[in-house]
C-alpha cells in the first residue's frame, strides 16, 4: 500500500487549546452544550464501535447493505468515463462500508487515489494498518483534522476531480439550518462535476428510531459520558459522571433525534480557572441526529447548488445513499 499519513498544521498543544476553547465556549453557552466531534477518543471510538454491533443500532446495517450489495451501481454512477479522480471520505472511522467500494474499485484497475479525513489519528492509525493488510496496492493519503481544513489540504495535494464520501448519516449530526451552511461549504470547495456521496437516515417509525439511540444496555450513555471523562483527562476537570444521566427525544414532525446529559444534582465543575454552576436537571445539549424525509433531501441539494445524479435506498428504504453533482 502506497500510504502517506497527514496530520493537521498544528501542533498537538494547539489541538489540546483548541479543544479547551470549543468546551469552555460550549459550557458557557445558554443551554449548555458539547461539539460531537469530540466524542471520538480513543476510548469514544471503541464505543462507537459497540454502539454499531447494537441490533438496536440500524444506521449501520442499512447502509452497509447498500455498500455490500450495491456495490457496482454506486461504483458505476462515480466513474464518470473513467477519468482518474480522488475519493474523500470524511469522517472515515474505521472504513468498514467503503471498503466494499475499495475493494471493487481496486479489482476493476481504476485509477484513484483514496483520502481518508477523520478527527482522530487513533483510528486512521488502524485503518492504515488494516487497508495495508487488505488492500496493499491502494494508493492512500490519510488526513487527520477537520472536514473543511483537510478537504482544503486534498485539494491541494491533486488536482484530480473529487467524488466526497459523507457516509452513515453523519450531515444529521447538524440541526437544519447547518446542514445547509455545511452542503454550501463543500459546494464551495469542489469544482464543476465533482461528486458527493451523502448518506441520509430517512424518517420511518419513531419506535425503532428512538430505540437505536436509547439502547437498554446503555452503551450509547457511555458513550456521551465518555466525552465528560475525556475533558477529565485531557483538561484537568473534575465531572463527576455519576452525577450525569442520559437522556435521549426524537421529534417525529421535524425529524430531530437529540441527545442530552441531565445533572442530577446541584453541582459545579472546575476546568482550570474556570469553574461552571449547574443546577439540578439542568441540561446539557449533547448530540443531534437528524432524520430526513424524501422531500428534505431535495430540497438540501437544490437549495446548495447540487444536482441529485442517483438515490440507493438500502433493502428496507430505511436509509438512503444520493449522490449529488457540483452544477
């Protein structure tokens, strides 16, 4: 495998401020919040890949249906004429769905090159290390920092047309109004005919829905407290997860699934100088994971200036996969 690892143009104290910045700010904020890219450590990335095996947890499972069956249809409609072009994932994890694509486009002789974006060099480290295991002629560039600041960094390694992979269904991870701004962003950064490949979990039955994010064994608490343990350990506070309990809602009419961890008591937490009150039941805004109807999908794409090339539903048309074309 030819690889080449990146990292962000900071130093590792700078990401540390940089992280002590967005939770100072977070925490500050009028209700509380956190930045769900931070839940993945270490530690938050073995979670979340407990949190995938959960049969509660469907998202993975209809889009790897999709990766794994449908593998020549998305392969096809990428290609366009076989020009030679970059394939970016971001928020690659661990690559598991689009090792199918990999696979298949390595076998088929294309000419690519494949650049992996993920926060945490944790887990491009095992990616690397299982892509060279798997697939040693693939040409990878791995690049580890935000979307935007490592799409600038891609672009500017090559200047080879772009198909962007934004997989399981992580554009929900935003409320609506920044979902746009972010489709307007990558719109903005990509050339004439460049492709997306955009993974939306559709609105179905609110049960199953709720279900996948309240699991009874706790894992997807765990994996929310994880990020109160991570600010422990990396910023010197003192929460007391014991005193924290998650709470999860899902809205069926607006498609909103969120995420909070409740205080269970008066308290306050100290973060070097800076200390933050609680009261009891006070909030704190975690995650959101949007879900998508048909019409909302459209709409994104219209109003960020794509073009909807093809849909692939998964089996259940529970998920979509719509690959989306820079007009």
């Amino acid at each position: 495998m030819n690889s080449q690892f990146d990292t962000d143009l900071q130093t590792g104290m700078d990401t540390v401020d940089r992280f002590r910045s967005d939770v100072l700010e977070g925490l500050g904020s009028n209700p509380k919040k956190m930045f769900s890219k931070y839940f993945y450590d270490k530690t938050g990335d073995q979670i979340f890949q407990q949190i995938m095996k959960m049969p509660e947890y469907y998202l993975t499972n209809c889009e790897l249906d999709i990766f794994k069956n449908k593998t020549k249809e998305l392969a096809d409609t990428i290609l366009l004429n076989n020009t030679p072009f970059d394939l970016i994932e971001l928020g690659a994890g661990d690559a598991m769905k689009s090792s199918y694509l990999l696979k298949h486009l390595v076998e088929k002789d294309i000419d690519f090159t494949y650049m992996p974006i993920d926060i945490s060099g944790n887990i491009l480290s095992v990616l690397n290390e299982k892509l060279s295991k798997e697939l040693p002629t693939l040409d990878v560039v791995a690049l580890e920092g935000d979307y935007f600041n490592m799409l600038d960094k891609a672009t500017s390694i090559s200047k080879r047309r772009k198909v962007v992979l934004f997989l399981g269904g992580n554009i929900g991870n935003m409320d609506l109004e920044e979902s746009y701004h972010f489709c307007r962003e990558l719109n903005r950064k990509l050339n004439l005919g460049d492709l997306l490949l955009i993974g939306f979990d559709l609105k179905k039955n609110p049960h199953t829905i709720l279900n996948a994010y309240n699991d009874s064994e706790g894992i997807t608490a765990s994996f929310n407290l994880n990020l109160l343990l991570r600010i422990n350990r990396e910023l010197e506070a003192d929460f007391d997860v014991t005193q924290f309990q998650h709470y999860q809602t899902y809205d069926p009419v607006s498609g909103a699934c969120k995420s909070y961890l409740v205080s269970l008591e008066k308290q306050h937490v100290q973060i070097g100088n800076n200390i933050f009150n609680f009261k009891e039941n006070e909030l704190i805004d975690m995650e959101i994971s949007q879900k998508f109807s048909p019409n909302d999908i459209s709409k994104l794409a219209k109003k960020t200036k794509f073009h909807i090339r093809k849909e692939i539903n998964d089996s259940k048309n529970w998920f979509v996969d719509s690959i989306w074309q820079v007009v």
